[in-house]
C-alpha cells in the first residue's frame, strides 16, 4: 500500500516523519502537500478536487518543498529521478531498493522573514474557501505578491483588498469542474524589508516548537500547520498565514509555541472515561441470562452477579 510511507516514523525511531503522515487528513495544509506531491511525482493521484496541478516538474516541486520546510524527498519512477537529479537544491544522499533518497538544501521549520507580511482583508463567502483561494495563489503565483499574506496582524502591517484573476479562471460558478480562483492584491503591496534576524535553537515536539532569536520585533515564519488553540509566550501572535501557517513577532528572544487543547477535547476524553467507567460497571453487575437464545423484551431474564446468583429482571 501507498499509506506504509505513513510508517517512515516507526522504522525511523521518529526521526523521520511523513508528509502524508502529517497532512494527510483534517490538516488545512492538506491541498499544499497534494499540490508538492504532484510536481515531485510522475504520476501524482491528485485527490484534491478543483486544484490546478503541475505534475512531474521538479523546478515547481524544490519551491513547494522549500515553503513547505519538508527537508527529504523520496522518489521511486525513472522520470521522476531524472527530475530530482536536475535540480542543484537537491542532494542524492543514499538509494534503498528502488527508491533514491535525496535531501533539500536549506531546508527550515523555523525561519526568520525578509519583508513584512501584508493582511488581507476579509470577502464575503465560504471563509475555508476564501483562504484555501490566497493560499493556493500565493503558493503557486508568488509573483504576484510582494509579501507573504496574513489572515490578521499587527495594526503595521498593510491591509489590502484581493480579487479574482479572471484571466486564470476555468469553468463558470456552479460547474462541478471549475478550479478554485487564482486571487491577486487588489492594490499595490509596500514591500517593507525586516532586519536580519538568526534564528537558532529549534525544537520542534509533537506539541510545541520552541526556537531563540537574536533580536525581536522581526516576525519570524513558523512551518506548522495553523490552528486556533495554537499558544505562544514570548512573542505576539500566532497570526494565520499562507499556506495554512504561522508568523510569530517575538516580544522575547525566546519563544515557545504549545498546541493546547479545546473545550471539545475535553467533552470527548470525558465521554471515554464514561465509556470505561460503564464497562466496569456493568462487568460488576454481572451477565444477563435469557430465557430463550432469542432474547426480546418480552421474554424473562435474570441478572447473574459476578458471584453466581441469580435474581429476576
């Protein structure tokens, strides 16, 4: 099965994760992998509807893995490998049966940003769509954006308006074929450079990611998919950002992200503790015995106890 690259992190001693493994499902960041994977593929499944693929182009695939911070690539086809070995960002570090394992030059999680990131104001509609359509433009047409586009920010960061590139629209609204819109800044960005900054001391945890700057105020990127219970100390933030991540504009020269949970987390752990305590219960409270190997609610029955005994129901 394609899904045992899902199993890299066992045989690896988690050292190694997935992609698919990690974005593969409720992840918002979910169309980005599928997008990268089709480039870096010679004949990619392309599951996610209404997305414009590029398949087998590596030139597209080493971009979409730098924005993405996915550090090795894992290639099996015969064009898919000429196409890996032609990229000068791609290093061939080992092969393993039919596989060649290649690593990304550069690769980061964490890394501090060149120019202020712009916000875009909010449209009317389907809000998951409204992003999903920023974050495919700017992860596929950088060109067209001078800075990295936010869902929110500080009050220094531009606002500006979006609208849809007709030019690149395909279908008419309502046509089950019709490809998520290609937006672009409705307005001219102000490309507003960032001071240096080193980033260093990165721990990235199952929950939490931890990094030290060496000055603050200067939003750093953070590669990991965004979501709302996400916390920080030590810098402002976490502002949503395209593709599905995160900036952070550290108030501290350490700074510590932790994903805490939901008050839905904890009605769902209290529903299994339920659950558990129930099935002791019942297990105390002993079998029920019918009368007829058809039971119904009619027919008699009686409880047996865990000590043997017998009383009617």
């Amino acid at each position: 099965t394609t899904m045992a690259l899902m199993l890299l992190p066992h045989w690896t001693d988690g050292c190694i994760a997935s992609m698919e493994g990690l974005f593969f499902e409720a992840s918002g960041t979910t169309p980005y992998h599928f997008l990268t994977a089709a480039a870096m593929s010679e004949s990619s499944s392309n599951p996610v509807r209404q997305l414009r693929y590029v398949n087998n182009d590596a030139a597209v695939g080493v971009q979409h893995m730098h924005d993405l911070g996915v550090k090795y690539l894992m290639v099996r086809t015969d064009k898919a490998k000429a196409e890996a070995r032609a990229q000068d960002d791609l290093e061939l570090i080992t092969t393993s049966g039919p596989w060649e394992i290649f690593q990304l030059r550069d690769a980061a999680i964490v890394e501090p940003l060149t120019v202020q990131p712009v916000v875009v104001e909010e449209r009317s509609g389907d809000q998951r769509e409204r992003n999903l359509e920023v974050g495919t433009s700017w992860f596929q047409r950088q060109e067209d954006w001078a800075a990295i586009p936010a869902d929110d920010g500080p009050a220094e960061w531009q606002r500006v308006p979006v609208e849809v590139d007709l030019d690149a629209r395909v279908g008419e609204p309502g046509d089950r074929s019709r490809n998520v819109d290609y937006v672009v800044p409705a307005e001219p960005i102000v490309a507003v450079p960032l001071d240096p900054v080193t980033v260093s001391n990165v721990d990235v945890a199952d929950q939490s990611i931890s990094f030290e700057v060496d000055q603050i105020g200067v939003p750093v990127l953070v590669r990991v998919s965004y979501f709302p219970t996400w916390k920080v100390e030590g810098a402002d933030g976490p502002y949503r950002v395209a593709p599905n991540f995160m900036v952070v504009v550290p108030t501290s020269n350490e700074v510590t992200l932790t994903y805490s949970k939901t008050p839905l987390d904890w009605f769902f752990y209290g529903l299994t503790f339920i659950g558990i305590a129930l099935c002791f219960y019942w297990r105390r409270r002993g079998d029920v015995r019918y009368d007829s190997d058809r039971p119904s609610w009619g027919r008699p029955a009686a409880l047996v106890a865990a000590d043997g005994s017998e009383s009617d129901l």
